[in-house]
C-alpha cells in the first residue's frame, strides 16, 4: 500500500472502519513511513479538539429565515 491510499483511508482506519485485511495494510504502512504516521497523528488531534466542541441546536424556524432573507435581497 502506497502513500496516498494509505491517507485515503485513515479516517475509515480511526472509526475502525476498515475490514481486518484493509486495516492491517494500513497498520503495516504506518509502522514504516513517518509521513503518513505524521497524518494520522494530526488527523487524531484534530478530531479530538473537534469532540470538544459544544453543539448548538438551531431553532426550527431558523432554515426559512435564511431563505425569508435571501428572497429579501437585491442584487
């Protein structure tokens, strides 16, 4: 497995996602090329900030309000 399909798939790698044969390909490129380890480290991080951040419910009306201000505009 190269680079970029190994990158391709790291996201399926992290939700665990993969079948045992893709996810070990995976694991066997990542043990030998620091690049792509440097990726999934980064896309860890990201994604554990990412959980850290609060939700917000948006209001019910809140879609026809956009579309009420769209129609509203001049251009």
């Amino acid at each position: 497995m190269n680079c970029k399909e190994t990158r391709s798939l790291l996201s399926e790698f992290y939700d665990q996602d993969l079948n045992e044969e893709m996810r070990s390909l995976v694991e066997e490129h990542l043990g030998c090329c620091v690049d792509c380890q440097d990726e999934y480290e980064s896309l860890k991080k990201i994604l554990k900030v990412l959980k850290k951040l609060k939700t917000k419910e948006i209001p019910r009306d809140y879609m026809e309000s956009l579309k009420k201000r769209g129609e509203n505009r001049n251009f």
